[in-house]
C-alpha cells in the first residue's frame, strides 16, 4: 500500500520549499523501496482572498483519509490578518485531527554556527501539549471599551489531555536518554499548573527509570541558553511549549532549520509535519529560501510513517551537505539558491546509499 500523503504548500516560500521535500521524499522512496501517493491542496491566503475561507469543509473528509499531511507555511499578512489565516486552517485542523502532541526536536546541525557560545552540541526533543491549556479559546471581555475592562484568557487542563502528552513525553524519554525536564508555572499559577505537576508525579512511577526534573519555565529558558546539553526530552503546556521551542529554533542558528510534528499519536487521524517558519513574504519568489527545515519535517513524516532508515539517510545526508558548509542558503550565510540545496542533498544522499 502507498503512503496517501496530502500536501499543502500554503504561501511565499511555503510554495517554494515543499516541491524541495517531495522532490527528496520521492527519491527516498525510490531508495528504500516504497510507493508514495501524493495529492495537492490550494489551502492557503491566496484562496482565502478568493473564496472567503482558508479551506471549505469539504477538505477536512479529504484530508482525513492521508496518512500525513505536510504543510508549508500559511500568512500573507499585508492582505490577510494573522489571527484569519492561523485560525482558519492550522488550528482547526489540529483540532478536527486531535493534534494534541507538537514534537519539535532542536539541535544545531554540524558545521553551523549557532548564536550560543562554543558552540554546545545540545539535542533535545520537546513535546509541547496542543489542543488545550493557555490556547482553549476560553475567556471573555466584559465592560468591552470602557475603562474597567477586563479581559479573561482561562487556561484550560484536562487531566485526561495532560495525561496524554505527559505520557507521550515519558515514551519518548524511555527511548532516548531517560531524562525528562517538566517545565510549568506552578509558584505563580495554583491550579492549572499543579494539577500538571501532579499528573506528571503520578505518570513518573510507571517510569522508575525516567529521571524527571521540574523547572519553573523561566528557569529552563535561562537554562536553554546557559547549558542546553543538559536537556533532554521537554515537556511543557501549549504556550510555555511555544515560547520555549522558538527559543531553541532561534538557538538553532537560522528560523530556516527547524521543523514540527503536529500528532495523532493514535493514528485515528492523519498527522501534520511543517517547517517552522511562516511565509516569509520578504524573500518570497526570489528562489532564495532555505528548504532544510522542510527537508527535516519530511524527515519527522517517515520516521512516524515507520520509514525511520529513510529519516536517518535524509538527515545524515542533510547533515553532511552542512558540515561540508559549500551549498548553504543566504540565511546561513551562503549563495545557494534552494533547488541547489536539494540537488547537494540528493547527491549526499546516493553516498550515504
Ligand atoms: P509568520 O507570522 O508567518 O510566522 P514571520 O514573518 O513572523 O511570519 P517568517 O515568515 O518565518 O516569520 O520569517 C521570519 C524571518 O525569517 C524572515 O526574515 C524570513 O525571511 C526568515 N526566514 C524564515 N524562513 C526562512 C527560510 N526557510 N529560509 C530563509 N529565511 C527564512
């Protein structure tokens, strides 16, 4: 059976790195010896401005029947509002789908600098919880307009939602170095965050030989930048998940590396797998953009599709074109244009074969 793997390019250099990730998925599949079936979605602002809707109800039951939808980058914010394009397709698909784990691994790739000192050979993989607390959508404004206005954003813990990530975090700590880092705001916020410390306690004695360390979140960050290494697998809610994965994208050395899992861990529905960056319409159409993140979130696909050789060859062949450092996008400081980073990539590629 093919993979059924549902694309959708979305915006600026979005339209432009993701003919780069097919170009080397279907390669890789003609390597390792398996059939993709590959279909395209206009998703995106541009069809926004001319229908009225990011996407029609119709895509959800078309999506739904992929394996795996990979996304490139949604935006145009001179003629469409942010809140718009982000809350008409990202959000509702990690909603319809029950995305609940956002895995964002951040390492820096060898021969790259990175804005840290020394250089640190950090490799940590955060799993941020998805589809509740801080971004629930729940809350109000009252006496809107006037001087006593109050705004309410209520963060919003299930304990079956924390128990899921949390225990999708302790998973994925068992396989790599055993050692999970909770990050939460428990001092500061009384109920929401300590029923998260609680469920974690409790999840940790099925896992005796998970290390586990709590962090308030402002900790960790200083942590990140002073000694990443000491990391390992993170696990934090929505927001503090957010604020942390893009301060390790940005300790990664350039917005255009990182790239994220939205999962199903279940597989009820088809996960989606992006690079982290938006459209950026200041480089958009000049050729110019950095397709490794895509490069990295195709990695992220196969390695949940079950493809995990075909992941380690893409990587290790992305890691040995930038250690070599020869064929680099402007962003990392060189001249190559992206279909010239895939050509290089392809080339590691039949070596690493
Ligand atoms: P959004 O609101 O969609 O996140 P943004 O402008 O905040 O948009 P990006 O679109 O990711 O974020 O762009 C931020 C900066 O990083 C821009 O200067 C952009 O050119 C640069 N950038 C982002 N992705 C890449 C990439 N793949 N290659 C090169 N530069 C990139």
């Amino acid at each position: 059976m093919p993979y059924s793997i549902g694309l959708i390019p979305g915006d600026g250099i979005g339209t432009e790195v993701i003919p780069e990730g097919v170009r080397v998925l279907e390669a890789l599949a003609a390597w390792f010896g398996f059939d993709l079936q590959i279909t395209d979605y206009p998703y995106s602002c541009a069809y926004y401005l001319e229908h009225g809707t990011m996407m029609p109800e119709a895509a959800f039951e078309a999506l739904k029947q992929h394996d795996a939808i990979l996304l490139g980058a949604v935006g145009d914010p001179r003629r469409v509002p942010d809140h718009v394009s982000l809350r008409g397709l990202l959000v509702p698909l990690r909603q319809r789908f029950d995305l609940y784990i956002n895995l964002r691994p951040a390492r820096p790739l060898p021969g790259l600098p990175t804005p840290l000192k020394g250089n640190p050979a950090f490799d940590i993989v955060f799993v941020r919880e998805n589809s509740e607390g801080e971004y629930a959508g729940a809350g109000g404004r009252l006496r809107q307009g006037t001087p006593d206005e109050v705004a309410l954003q209520t963060t919003v813990f299930t304990r079956k939602g924390v128990e899921r990530a949390v225990r999708y975090a302790f998973d994925l700590a068992i396989k790599r170095q055993k050692r999970l880092a909770n990050a939460t705001k428990s001092n500061a916020m009384q109920y929401a965050f300590v029923m998260w410390d609680e469920v974690v306690a409790e999840v940790a004695r099925e896992y005796p030989d998970v290390e586990v360390t709590r962090y308030h979140a402002d900790a960790l960050a200083a942590m990140l930048v002073r000694d990443p290494t000491r990391l390992d697998v993170v696990v934090a809610s929505n927001l503090i998940g957010d604020l942390l994965t893009d301060l390790a994208g940005a300790l990664q050395g350039s917005l255009g590396l990182p790239a994220s899992a939205n999962l199903n861990p279940e597989r009820t529905y088809p996960s989606l797998f992006e690079p982290v960056h938006g459209s950026a319409p200041d480089i958009a159409g000049q050729g110019i953009a950095n397709p490794i993140a895509t490069y990295w979130a195709v990695g992220l696909m196969l390695e949940f599709l079950g493809e995990a050789a075909a992941a380690r060859a893409l990587m290790q062949a992305v890691e040995a074109v930038t250690a070599e450092g020869r064929v680099l996008t402007p962003d990392l400081g060189g001249t190559a244009r992206t279909g010239e980073v895939t050509r290089a990539v392809l080339e590691k590629l039949e070596e690493v074969e």
